[in-house]
C-alpha cells in the first residue's frame, strides 16, 4: 500500500499534539497522585484533632442520655470501702461508709480530669495527681487546686438493686 504522503506541518502539529498530550497526561497523573498524598497527610493530621476537640462534646452527649445506672445488691461494697464503675463513659464510685450510708460520686478530678481514690482511713476523696481533697459524703472541695466539688448522684436501694441517678 503506498503511503499517502503528508503535508510536513501536519506532521509537526500531530507530533507536538501527541507530545503535549503526553505531558498533560502525565502532569494530571502527578499532580492526582501528589493531591492524594495530601489529602491523606491532611486527613492524618485534622482527624486526631477533630477528635479532641469533638470528644468533650460527644462525651457530654453520652452521658446526658444516660440517665440511671443499676447495680445489683450483691456487688454492695463493704463497709469503708468504695466500688467503682461507670456511668456512661465517666468513672464512678459508689462509697459505702462505715456507718452503712452511701454515697455515690463521680470519679473524675476537677481540676484537670485525673481519676481520684477513696480514702476510709479520713474517709476523703483524694487526687494523687496535685493533691486536691473532696468530702467523701458530699464531694465538696477541702483542700488543693480543683475549683469545683465532684458531681454527686441520688443513690436508692429497692428490688435488690442500687439505682444510681442524677441529683
Ligand atoms: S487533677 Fe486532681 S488535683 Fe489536679
């Protein structure tokens, strides 16, 4: 078959289109690939600090949509002793004083959120962390850095089972 000859611009434009075109491509392919190596550096970076700064909220969430926590009698603690749980996500204790009266309060520190201790020998709540002292009846502050009193709940005993509610 006898080649169909060619106008020598024709050639060149066809040459140069091939030639940008394949550039273009190329570029387009690193230029996705480098947005895509961004989007995820991006992403790696904004989730964890996404997920600090929602994490408050979404815990304040929880737990104001749990509204009661139950415990059954057997799990009682002793006398002078204190049993911990959760209620929702946020640490708890149920302290039963020598005197047989309980007390349940939350466990979590306020002054910067370190989980505190009962302590029967001066029947106190303390934090190791910068020594702060709550009332272990009332969870008022005596003494250290935290600015507030810890959150107190109701406590009933009824049908072998501790209800433990908001106050
Ligand atoms: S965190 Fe409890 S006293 Fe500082």
């Amino acid at each position: 078959m006898p080649d169909i000859p060619m106008d020598k611009d024709f050639e060149a434009s066809v040459g140069a289109s091939d030639a940008t075109e394949g550039v273009s491509r190329r570029g387009f392919i690193a230029r996705a690939g480098l947005g895509a190596v961004g989007l995820c550096y991006a992403g790696a970076v904004a989730y964890p600090v996404y997920r600090y700064l929602a994490a408050p909220a979404e815990q304040a969430a929880e737990l104001a949509a749990i509204t009661e926590v139950k415990i059954p009698e057997e799990k009682m603690p002793s006398p002078g002793t204190a049993l911990m749980f959760r209620f929702g996500s946020r640490p708890t204790m149920l302290i039963h004083h020598k005197d047989g009266t309980l007390a349940c309060l939350t466990a979590v520190c306020t002054h910067l959120g370190c989980t505190v201790q009962y302590q029967p020998e001066q029947d106190h709540i303390h934090c190791a962390c910068h020594g702060g002292v709550y009332d272990a009846r009332t969870g008022a502050n005596i003494s250290g850095p935290p600015p507030k009193p810890l959150q107190r709940f109701n406590v009933e005993r009824a049908n072998g089972q501790i209800l433990i509610t908001r106050a």
